[in-house]
C-alpha cells in the first residue's frame, strides 16, 4: 500500500508548482503525490523533465486527480464536447506517460462539480458515459494508466453516488484499466455500511481517497478507520491511499469543494505541514494491514 495525499490541501487553485509539493511530501514522510491534471496538456518538455526529475530524485510517485470541466465532459450531449474532450484526455496521457503515472483519477466518466440546473435523464447520461469511459479506457491503456471512477456524494455528483453504482458503471464499461475509486468523505454521506462498501468493490477497487467527514487530515475527526482498515485487509487492498484534506477557504478549490469557513483555524504552512505528517502516521497505522 501506498500514502499520498493531494497537493491542493495547501493551495487555492486546480494548479500549482508541483515540484514544491514533491519536496515538502517526500519530508513529510508520504510515498504519493497527486497533482491536478487540469495543466498538464500543456506542460512544455521542461516542464515535464523537471517534475519527473524531482519525483525521482525524492522516490515520489505521482498520481493524477482531476475534475473535469464541464467542456471535457466526456458524456457531454454534444459530439463537438465530447470529441474534444477526447482529444485533451489523449493529450494528458501523453504527458502522463511521460511522468510515469499509472492513475487518474476523479468524476472522469462525465464533469464536476455538476451544475443541477441542467442535468439529462439519468439513464441517458449512463449510456453516454459508458461510451465514452471505454473511449478514454482505449485511449489510456497504451500508457498502462488506470482510470479510478471516483463516486462522489449527490450534491456534487449524480451518476455514481455508492459503491453499488460505482460496481454496476465499471463492470458494464468492461474495461480491464477502468477502476472503482472510493472517497471516505463522500462514503460517509451516502453508504449504509463503509466496509462492507469497500469489500463489494474488493478488486475492482483501484484508488482511495481517505479524509474526514469535514474533509480534515484523517485522524481528526470520526471516520470509522478501524472498519475501512479492516475491509482493506479482507480484500487484500494494496494501491494506493490518498488523503485529499481540504481546509482552507478561497479561489477554485475553497469554491468548488465549498469550503466557507476556515476549517484550518488560521493554521500557518508549518502548521498544515505538522497535521499532514501526522496524519499519514495515523494512516499507516491504521490502514496498512501489510506494514
Ligand atoms: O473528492 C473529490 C471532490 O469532492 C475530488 O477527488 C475531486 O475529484 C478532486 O478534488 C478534483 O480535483
Ligand atoms: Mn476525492
């Protein structure tokens, strides 16, 4: 098993200098950094060498997150969006590979957080995202990437909100490199029963993300860890264990993650630093049936 944790815990936009987080996470103490994907299309080759470098250099593996904008809504009712969509996926690929990512992850299979405004029938939305899930499958498996549909709560999602869904979507997509991609946070809100969600997944289960019911660093609040430790255990879980923390108010991520409040108290970046290396303690101890 393998920790990370996603870098926009410390920032306020769907970007950063990536570079900077793999040096603070690998002090930290994390095996994992995932970045968001939203740049990398258009990362010129130095870009690129130089992130890969600071990976290797520091033994950090990078996984991506993303949440598509609704123009790459690979289930879009539009062709036009749907074609172009494709097009970027391939483009980050591209770049991905050349990173040495193997996972992506996040609402891929259509766009969020999701305007409710404007939503197709459910079934209708479904078909096109299995469609275009397999496009994007084809389109990832020469890079050897796993795609993680990640299932997220109903008031930021509505295709995939449990794990049973998640099972359905991914078992009728087919796809060997198309992954279920669990979050504790979004778990919380809509799943009977945590573990026994995570042993139905059992190997179709490729990502996790792990964090509060408040979105705090795991360890802070009341996420049942011992049951989530125990069903990783039963299904032999050994991928990688992500926190996706969020705790501060502001631009694109404090918007869509909708933080309206400061959740960190004012904490300083040595602060956030300190709850992040605890926090992935916490996690090992709790989660990692194979350490
Ligand atoms: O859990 C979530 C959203 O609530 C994320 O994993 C999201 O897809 C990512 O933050 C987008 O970058
Ligand atoms: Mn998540």
């Amino acid at each position: 098993m393998k920790h990370g944790i996603y870098y926009a815990y410390w920032e306020h936009q769907w970007k950063a200098n990536y570079c900077y987080y793999v040096d603070k996470v690998a002090r930290l103490g994390f095996d994992v950094l995932e970045i968001g994907c939203g740049s990398l299309p258009d990362y010129s080759k130095e870009q690129v060498s130089e992130l890969k470098k600071h990976a290797d250099d520091h033994g950090i593996i990078l996984s991506g997150g993303y949440g598509p904008t609704a123009n790459h809504n690979i289930a879009s009712k539009d062709p036009k969006v749907r074609e172009n969509a494709l097009d970027w996926y391939k483009r980050l690929f591209e770049k991905m590979g050349e990173l040495d990512m193997r996972m992506l992850c996040g609402a891929l299979y259509a766009y969020w957080p999701i305007d409710f405004s404007n939503v197709d029938s459910k079934e209708e939305e479904w078909k096109r995202s299995v469609e275009g899930t397999r496009l994007l499958a084809d389109a990832a498996a020469p890079y050897n990437i796993n795609l993680g549909m990640e299932t997220i709560n109903r008031f930021e999602e509505y295709l995939l909100n449990t794990a049973d869904e998640c099972i359905a979507f991914v078992k009728e997509v087919g796809k060997d490199n198309v992954k279920i991609h669990l979050d504790t946070f979004h778990m919380n809100i809509e799943e009977d029963d945590i573990g026994t969600a995570i042993r139905k997944a059992g190997k179709l289960l490729g990502h996790l993300h792990t964090g509060e019911c408040n979105r705090k660093v795991p360890g802070q609040g009341r996420i049942p860890w011992h049951e989530i430790g125990q069903a990783l255990r039963d299904i032999q879980y050994d991928e990688m264990v992500v926190m996706e923390p969020f705790v501060l108010m502001g631009g694109e991520a404090g918007r869509d993650i909708k933080i309206w409040r400061d959740i960190s108290k004012g904490a300083s970046e040595e602060q956030l630093d300190r709850d992040a290396a605890d926090a992935v303690c916490f996690q090992r101890y709790m989660l990692d049936w194979n350490r």
